[in-house]
C-alpha cells in the first residue's frame, strides 16, 4: 500500500492539475490557514501503535475518541491478533513537537509508552479498540462527526509512514465518493484480509504505516479512519467511514461522543436531523434543550428512522450528561441498540 511518489511531489502535481502556480493564494491559503489548526488541534488526538507480533513489531496510528475512559480506534490489521500494544502520543521538547522516529523508538526501549489492552475488534470492518492504561494530562478525545462527509469536501489526516524517518505527517485531500465496498489485501508476509465497510475514498497518498489514523473535516471532527492504498490505482485511498465507526462503538456498548458545538448549532426543522428547537436552543436551560433534542429523536424513532434517532440519543447523552432526558435517552438507545 505504498506510492512512489513523495506528498510533496504529488501536492506539487495536484496544484499544477488545478491551474494553481506555487505562488497561488489557494495553496498558501489552506497550508497557513485551516490546515494548520486542523493539524496541532488533530494532533492532540492522534497516537503511534507499536504492536509486537513474535520476532517483529508492527506500527500504525490510531485516534484517541475517548479521553475519559481512555479508549483508542484503529485499524484491525495494525493490532492483528496481539492482545498487548505499546502507544505513544506526540511529544515536545523545549515547546517544540518531537518528529523524528528514532527518538520516539529510543523512548520505548527505555520504557516509554504507554501500555494498551485491544478489547474489541472487527476484521471485516477493519477496526479495533484500544484502552489505555493511562492518558497524557493534555491528550483531548477526538469528537466524531455527526455524519458522512460528501464529494468535493476538503479533508485532512496524520499518520506515521513506516518509510519515513520522521512521525505525526499532516495529508490534505478531497472526498471522491463515499460507498460501500468489498475488497481484499495483503500484509507484508502475504497474509490476505478480506473487508467490507461502508468506505470514503479520497485522492491524498496514504502509506503502511498511516492506517488507522485519522481523517478530519474542516471543522475538526472525525469522518472515517485511514484504511490503505489500492494497490492498482494512483491517488485512490481508502477510509472507513464514521457510519462505520459508530455502529462499531455501539455493536460494543460504548457512546460516540461528538463535538459540543456542533451540537449546539442545530437550528430549523429539516430532513437532514436537526430538531427544530430554534431560538430555545440558546436560551433555554440544558434541561429544556435536552428536552426538546429527545422529543425530536423519538419523533424519529416513531417514523422508523432508526438510525437518526439513534445518533440524538447519543447526541443528548454526550451533550447533556446530567439531565434527566439523557437518562432516558440512554433507556431507548439501548432498547434500540439490542
């Protein structure tokens, strides 16, 4: 799952392709402006896997989606079959971020690292989860985006190419499409996998070694984790997609938590989910917004659009943990979820 080509030549070919010149205010514009707080507030979220499989050890990235409970999403072919992993999390020295890998590798044989269980995984969907035993003071959970993205959106990713000497690389991209496939692969010792999963497909370079890592909007919030290349095609990566990845977390008991103010910004009735509370919204008490967020999800949930309904429940019990209609929000999810 590797290209020949470097993420500066191909960035360099997709602007020539757009009509762009190196001096274009667009390029300057993404790499000076939202991609680069996309990458220092994605990065706080991001870990390098190190998984030990027999004589070899194995690497990949992951997201943190849960920093309370410690909990870490990846790739299923990252951890293979290992039930003991070792991760590590963005370092700094003197203020600056730590890049280069064999300072990080330097850490590990002096004990560094933090120690990880895999609890869950799903090698169809290629997934797994991660607890952690603890969770660096400044590390923030990655929130989730409350749905798929679409063509043409801007994306962004970070991950941890096994070629390169150096960790935390930040990928821009496009959204091509978002479908669901069936397809296979191979490991480095021949090993074939074989995957099904709602995928978003993108035309930024991935490589070994970026897999599980994630893939941000422009607003900072998950929409799939990094699968792979296809090996018979350029520019053409593969993500699994946060569809995926929720009934993923929910199949194992576990609530995807989203962006807080994403949450809070729903206003209108329409049929993409918002609930229509409008004005109250902002200013009503938590009770009252978590309320009418609750009407609105069984209002879905009576219409059969069980799916939407679902994700308010969890909208409701991530947004507005101490009232009482997240309490019933999370009786109905789990009779829903059964």
């Amino acid at each position: 799952m590797a290209y020949r080509y470097s993420v500066q030549a191909v960035s360099w070919m997709l602007a020539l392709a757009a009509g762009l010149t190196l001096a274009g205010q667009p390029v300057a514009a993404q790499s000076e402006g939202v991609g680069e707080k996309i990458y220092q507030r994605t990065l706080r979220s991001t870990v390098w896997i190190l998984a030990p499989k027999g004589a070899r050890t194995s690497s990949g990235t992951g997201s943190l989606i849960d920093a309370t409970r410690g909990i870490v999403i990846t790739n299923s072919h990252v951890v293979g079959d290992v039930d003991k992993v070792i991760v590590l999390f963005p370092a700094y020295r003197k203020g600056s971020l730590v890049t280069e890998r064999a300072d990080y590798l330097a850490m590990v044989k002096t004990g560094g690292g933090i120690q990880g269980e895999v609890i869950h995984r799903d090698a169809k969907r290629d997934l797994a989860l991660i607890k952690l035993k603890r969770v660096p003071q400044d590390a923030k959970g990655l929130p989730l985006a409350q749905k798929s993205p679409g063509p043409a959106q801007r994306v962004h990713s970070i991950g941890n190419p096994g070629r390169s000497g150096a960790l935390w690389l930040y990928t821009s991209g496009t959204v091509r499409q978002v479908y669901h496939k069936r397809w296979s692969s191979k490991d480095r010792e021949n090993k074939a996998y074989n995957f099904e999963a709602q995928v978003v497909e993108t035309q930024s370079p991935t490589n070994p070694g970026d897999s599980g890592g994630p893939l941000v909007n422009d607003r900072g919030e998950m929409v799939a984790i990094t699968q792979g290349t296809a090996m018979d095609a350029q520019l053409l990566s593969l993500f699994i997609d946060v569809s995926e990845i929720k009934q993923f977390l929910r199949e194992n008991h576990l609530t995807p938590k989203y962006s807080r103010a994403l949450a809070r910004t729903d206003s209108g009735s329409s049929k993409d989910g918002t609930d229509g509370s409008g004005g109250a919204e902002s200013n009503g008490s938590d009770e009252q917004r978590a309320a009418n967020k609750l009407k609105f999800a069984k209002t879905l949930a009576d219409d059969g659009k069980l799916e939407k309904a679902k994700d308010r429940y969890e909208e409701i019990i991530t947004s507005f943990p101490n009232t009482k209609a997240a309490a019933e929000a999370k009786l109905l999810l789990d009779k829903l979820s059964k």
